[in-house]
C-alpha cells in the first residue's frame, strides 16, 4: 500500500519516522516470499503510538513486521503500511544477572552477547532466526529451552489502550509456541534474568546445540522453521516423514529433504504455493492419522 498524501507524508516526517517506498519485502522474511508495500521504520520506541493513532484517524491500514522468519506475506502490493522497528544502540545492556535486550536485537546474537558476560541458560536457542520480539511472542524454544523461562519484564506497545506498558513477567502466559501478547501487541524491550555460567561453559552447550541442529534441519535454504507445531504427545516432522512426503512439492514450495516439518521455497514460491503445500499436507496428515495440524507459521492473509 502506498502513501500518496502529502498531509500525511510531513506528519510521519514529524514524528522521526522514516517513510520508504515501494519497498520489497520478500528479503526481509526468512521464506523469502511477498510483494511490496510502503515501510515506515521507527526509530525511536515513544513515536509508536503517536504513529499508530495518526495512521488509524487517516484510515490507513497497517501491519508490524519483526524479524520476518515466521511469517508467510501475500504476493504483489500488500493492502497494509508496514510498520519496522530499527535496532536501538546499544541493542543490550547488563545489570548483574539481568539483561534489558531492544526487541529488534537478533536473538542468536543476543545469546552470544550473553556468553561473553558469563550468563548462560538460553543456549537452545542458538540457531533459532528472528528477533528478540518474534522470540517473545512465539515463546520461541529449543532443546528444552523456552525464552519465556528468563522473561521478567516486557515493554511493549498494548494495541487494546494505545500505550506503551510494562508487563511483569507473571502477568504474561507463556506456552508451547504461545502467549498472551495479542496479535497486535508490539514487543520492545524485555529484562530477562538469566543464571550465571562461565563462557567457555556456555560456548560448549551453543556447540552441542547447533551441531544438533545442523544434523537435523535444512539452516541454508529459505524456510520459517517448522511449518507446523508438535500435536500433543506427538511430532509433525516424523508424521510427514512417514507419510513419504519429504521433497513433496507445489509449485517452488516444498517439504524439507533434511526435515519433514521444514517447507522450503526452493526458488520463487509464492504465497499460494505454499499455502497449498501447507493444505495438502494437513489433510494427508488428518487422513492417516486422524491429527489436525496447526500452523506454528503466521500467515498474513489479504482476504
Ligand atoms: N523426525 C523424523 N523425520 C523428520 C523430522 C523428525 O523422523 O523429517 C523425528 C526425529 O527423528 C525425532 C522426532 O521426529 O525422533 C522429533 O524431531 P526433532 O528432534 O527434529 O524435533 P521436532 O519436534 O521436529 C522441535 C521444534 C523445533 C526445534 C527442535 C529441537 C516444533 C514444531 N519444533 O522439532 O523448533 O528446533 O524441536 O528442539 O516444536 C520451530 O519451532 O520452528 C522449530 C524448528
């Protein structure tokens, strides 16, 4: 979508808000699919809801955008303005066990960021692409690790009042691939409080962890992680695999070699593509064993 009026062109100008145009999104998801849009880049946290109340009286429709490696964009020109969050500087900061991290921070950077302070705990994680915010409202885990074990305290911009508020940790629920954060509810800051471990320690456990990974999952193609969550008790991955469909395919959308709940596009998918493969999978899944397979991926949808 663009943004053609000159009004509302100088009034995000005022805020510090960056406006880019016609910008390609595609690169800036881990799956490498969606169109275009317009992008506006906060650089500072308190213009957001001065921005997002000026957006809403202009009628102008609007989506946040974090790390890009869990979502699945529309193709062509996206009916949204798409709101991004540039990293602050310095994007963490140390105060003994706690660590105040800026939600736009890569999370594996985080992590080794941490190691070289001595704090350890999160070394699961390593591997695991995104933001320190898509982590958060994900509850991102890995190898018996989960991001919501360190969180005590989230700055975030709360959609339902307009403000930024600070949520404690035990006011925030945190599952399995979910939490209470509503879907437009803008994470910004997080203190976690991590254990105290010495780095050569952590290091070891970062190794173990992306040895591990790299054994088991496709890291050097375009994919957004596991497609699927884990039904109860069980796992999509060997489900599929058992189903024969790994290199199954739609179009450039297809099911990992390496890992059958991986869907790579393996060229130019698009939406469609693999919103199809997605479909046909589900539904050869919940015909051999009776299983309805939720989407651990987040599709943003035009229609
Ligand atoms: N398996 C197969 N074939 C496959 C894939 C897996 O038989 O193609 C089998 C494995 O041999 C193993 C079982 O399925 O016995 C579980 O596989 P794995 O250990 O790879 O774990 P997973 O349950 O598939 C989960 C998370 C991953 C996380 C790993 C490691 C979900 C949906 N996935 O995968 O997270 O990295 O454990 O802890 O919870 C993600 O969330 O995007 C993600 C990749």
């Amino acid at each position: 979508m663009k943004i053609s009026d000159p009004k509302l062109i100088a009034a995000i100008g005022a805020l510090g808000v960056e406006h880019r145009v016609g910008v390609s999104l595609a690169p800036k998801t881990s799956l490498e699919i969606g169109g275009t849009s317009d992008l506006l880049v906060i650089q500072k946290h308190e213009s957001l809801p001065d921005l997002i109340r000026l957006l809403k009286e202009e009628g102008v429709p609007h989506r946040f955008l974090g790390g890009g490696s869990n979502v699945l964009l529309p193709d062509g020109e996206l009916p949204w303005v798409i709101l991004q969050l540039s990293r602050q500087d310095p994007d963490v900061r140390f105060e003994g066990n706690n660590v105040y991290v800026d939600c736009a921070a890569d999370l594996g950077r985080t992590v080794t960021t941490c190691a070289k302070h001595d704090l350890g705990g999160m070394e699961g994680l390593i591997g695991v692409p995104g933001s320190i915010g898509g982590a958060l409202r994900m509850n991102a885990g890995a190898y018996g690790t989960q991001i919501g074990t360190f969180v005590r305290e989230v700055q975030v911009y709360r959609a339902s009042t307009g403000r930024i508020e600070t949520l404690r940790g035990p006011e925030i629920n945190f599952e399995y691939r979910h939490t209470s954060f509503a879907p437009d509810d803008i994470m910004l800051t997080v203190r976690l409080e991590l254990p105290s471990k010495p780095y050569s320690e952590v290091l070891q456990g970062i190794r173990i962890c992306n040895e591990k990974r790299r054994a088991s999952q496709p890291l050097n193609q375009k994919s957004a992680g596991c497609i699927f969550k884990n039904p109860p008790g069980g796992s999509a991955g060997r489900m599929i695999d058992e189903l024969g469909l790994k290199g199954h395919s739609v179009g450039d959308a297809r099911v990992s070699d390496r890992h059958a709940n991986f869907f790579i596009n393996a060229g130019h998918a698009s939406q469609a593509d693999m919103l199809a493969l997605i479909a046909d999978v589900r539904e050869r899944v919940r015909d051999k064993y009776g299983v309805d397979l939720e989407e651990e991926v987040i599709v943003w949808k035009t229609r």
